[in-house]
C-alpha cells in the first residue's frame, strides 16, 4: 500500500517534518492539501510549512489567501515553491496578475519570471530580467525548454539590458555576458545578431 493512501490530513500535520519534504508529485500534493484543509483551519503560516505539499493549494484557497495578505508577499512564496509551480497553479497567478498591472515582479523567482506570458515578460524590469539572465547562464536546459516564442522575447530583452551602460562594461562585447544562450540565436532573423570566432554578439 503507497503512502498516500494511508497519510490523512492529521497524521500529516502531526509528523510534518518527515513528510514535507518528499518529492509528492503535483496530483498527490493537492490531494495532501485537500485532506490537510478537511483536517484544520489552514493559515499562511500552515501553508508556508507545508513544504512540498504547498504546491497543491487550489486556485479558490490562493484567491482567498490574496484577500487576507500582502499580494507581493504571497507571490514570491508561490514563485519559489519547492518543486515548481504546477500549471493550473501557475494560471491563476497569472490571471491574478493580469488584474494588477501595476504590481511590482522585481522579488519573484527568476524563473517563475521567465515562464510568465511574454505580454508581462515585456513588462518586467531590468532588475528582474538580471535575475532571469544569470539563472539562464547557470541553467541552460532550462531556457531550452521554453517555447520559442519566449526564447524570442526573452533574447530581445537581454539584448536591451545588456546594451545598456549598466549591463556592460565599457568595450565589453555583448555576448561575454549573454554567455550560453547565444548559439541559440544564430540564425534568427535578426540581421545584426550573429555569431562570431568567441561567441555571439552585434553585427556591425
């Protein structure tokens, strides 16, 4: 018999620290939430010690979360959730998103950031973009995953961020910062990116 189809909510938050932190998938961490909210009242401090199993709150408990705090502050928890945010989870924040244009992205995970619809990708700040850039030198197979249409917007925006006076030392080629990313751009139909004998970088 698998664990889950012994492990209720009460067990669960009695023995929580031998739980939390199992690789659940996705189905089974919103079937632990579930039971865990049939067993108690769950508060914001509940949530954040779930672990693994806060990634199965349901859409209806994230609304309702958003109502009683800070919506900056429940952001960053859901972008840095332990084992990625699962699609249906990631919809509503997008959609909660959508109703505050305004809100300010720079304390998300960089990640979660790179994920977002491009229309908000090109909203972020170059505060943020940093951010998504350095996780991408440092995990490339991550940004291979992504459709292509947001590698696109993606390398567009790197390209305005590190064209600036602040992305760049001064005589520092373009693509010394770019790093990885650039033989994925070789060929795009972008007449001035193109690769040269140490990487990529502007086609003068």
């Amino acid at each position: 018999m698998e664990l889950i189809e012994v492990l209720d909510g009460e067990t669960f938050l009695r023995d929580m620290s031998l739980y939390r932190d199992l690789p659940w998938s996705p189905q089974q961490a919103q079937l632990l939430f579930k039971r865990t909210h049939q067993s108690e009242i769950i508060t914001r401090e509940t949530v954040e010690d779930l672990g693994h199993i806060a990634g199965g709150m349901s859409c209806d408990w994230l609304k309702l979360w958003t109502n009683e705090t800070d919506f900056s502050e429940l952001l960053q928890f859901v972008s840095e959730l332990p084992g990625g945010v699962r699609p249906a989870l990631r919809k509503c924040v997008v959609e909660e998103l959508r109703q505050r244009p305004e809100e300010d992205l720079d304390g998300i995970s960089p990640w979660f950031a790179a994920e977002l619809p491009v229309n908000l990708i090109e909203s972020l700040s170059n505060t943020s973009l940093t951010a998504i850039l350095a996780h991408i030198q440092q995990h490339f197979v991550d940004f291979l995953k992504l459709p292509r249409h947001k590698q696109m917007a993606l390398a567009e925006k790197a390209i305005t961020v590190l064209g600036t006076s602040q992305g760049l030392a001064e005589g520092e080629p373009l693509w010394t910062s770019w790093g990885p990313c650039c033989p994925s751009w070789t060929g795009t139909p972008w007449g001035w990116w193109t690769e040269g004998p140490w990487g990529c970088g502007w086609m003068s």
